[in-house]
C-alpha cells in the first residue's frame, strides 16, 4: 500500500516550538531512516517557521529523494515584492503548493485583513494548492473555496485547535464538516494522537474522524501525522488506521493513506 504522510518537518537550525521535538535539527537523512523504519512510503514537507533556510532544505531534500518527498513552501505573502513568486513557485524541485499557518505576532488576522486577498486568486490562477492551519476559521475558509472554485485547499490538522483534546478539542467540529460541501477543500488528518489523552489506539477520537470520512469522502480525507510533535511512534500512527479502525479498509482505506493527497495535489509518485 503507498502510504503517504500528508505533514512532516525537517529542519538543520532554529529552536522548534514548544510542542514539537526540541533538538537543533531533524534532517531529511533522519527522516528517511524513520520513515523506513514505520513503512512510511513518502512525505509532504512542510518548512517549519523556526528555520530561516526552512525552504531550501526541503527543496533540496526533495531534489535529492523526488520518489519520496514533496513540498508545501511559504514566502512571506506581506510582502508585495514577492508576490511575482507565485509564477514559478512549482517550477522549484519538488515544490508542489504553498503552506501558511499564521503563528507569528503579528499574522492571526491575515485571513480576514485583507493581506491575502491577492493570493488566492493568483493561486488558483497557476494552479497552486494551499494549505491552511486555520483553528476557528473554517467559516472564512468556505468563502474564500466559494470565490474561487479552482483553488485547491487543505485544512492542516482536522482544524482542531492547539492543545485541544478529547470531546472538548472536537466541540466545533461542526464547522469543519460544513466545508464538505466545498468541492475544493480537503482535510488533513493530521496530528490525531495528539488530541486525546488515551493511550494508543486512542479510540475516544476515532468517532470524529468517522464523522469527517463520511463527510469528505476517502478522495479527500489524507492521512497524516506532524510526527516531530506526536505521543507515540510513527508506526503506531499508521497503524491506527490501517489496523484499528474496521470501518476504513480496501479502496477507501488506500485512498486515505496516500493515494487521494497524491491525486488532489498532483503529486505523481
């Protein structure tokens, strides 16, 4: 089965945020050496924010391991200067689409103050998907899928909020599930273990991720784990779905791991 881990960091310098694994680097050589160790087939960087070189060194892992890493990159979208990236950013190895998730002071506001009103119909006029950590922003979200059908969007970890967990880190989940409707949007299942406080398989949370298959469908819910932040092993998070969760198997459950982020990004492994 192609399993394709849908959120991943690497990262040679910088101090890693508080929730993710504090060591001066993980380099793509350690990646891989985890990745093989929990059959994990490929990976979607994301370049984290604490590293100044954070697209190079994904760009560059990719060069090298192109049958096993791709990229969502970012550029600081405030800058007018930059905006002419947008016309070659895929031309770059392995570069895929663009990744936000608004974490600095200064940046919680920029899907509401018009700071990326530009951005997305550039975006979807050269074909770039978009990720999107956006807790507390689904509704936003929906417009902006609306306004522009053909931009692709995904919704970075179930849009659960930070240190959220168990039935109260799902309250609003309702506001997820509403973007079903939006043809364009598609969920990264991305960081599971990390809100509930059981133990493996962490079944507590299984039912919310129920609810969201049965509203986007297996074409697009991806698999994933943000792994330098996770409570258990990466095998154990492919395997809480591969083995722990009966109601997902066959097509469907290939289509989660791997195949539905491969076809909706256009990544042709």
């Amino acid at each position: 089965m192609l399993i394709v881990d849908a959120q991943v960091h690497i990262w040679t310098s910088g101090t890693p945020v508080h929730i993710h694994r504090q060591t001066s680097s993980y380099t793509k050589d350690e990646l891989l050496r985890d990745m093989n160790a929990a059959g994990v087939t490929a990976c979607l960087l994301h370049p984290p924010s604490w590293d100044v070189i954070a697209n190079e060194v994904s760009i560059e892992a990719a060069k090298q391991h192109p049958d096993r890493l791709a990229v969502l990159g970012f550029f600081d979208v405030a800058n007018p200067e930059k905006r002419s990236l947008i016309d070659t950013w895929k031309k770059q190895p392995g570069m895929l689409g663009l990744r936000f998730a608004f974490l600095k002071p200064g940046e919680e506001n920029r899907m509401t103050d018009g700071t990326l009103d530009w951005l997305w119909p550039a975006a979807e006029k050269a074909g770039i998907p978009i990720g999107l950590l956006v807790p507390n922003r689904c509704n936003v979200v929906g417009e902006i899928a609306a306004r522009h059908p053909d931009l692709k969007l995904l919704i970075d970890h179930m849009a659960r909020p930070r240190f959220s967990m168990d039935d109260a880190g799902f309250t609003d989940l309702g506001e997820l599930l509403a973007l079903a409707k939006c043809p364009n949007v598609a969920v990264k299942a991305t960081g599971g273990p990390s809100y509930s406080s059981e133990v493996y398989p962490y079944c507590n949370i299984h039912p919310y991720i129920k609810q969201i298959f049965d509203a986007f469908g297996p074409d697009r819910m991806f698999w994933g784990t943000d792994i330098t932040r996770m409570p258990c092993t990466w095998k154990q998070c492919v395997t809480m779905y591969t083995e722990e969760m009966p109601w997902l198997k066959g097509n469907d459950l290939e289509l989660v791991m791997g195949r539905a982020l491969c076809n909706f990004i256009g990544w042709k492994l």
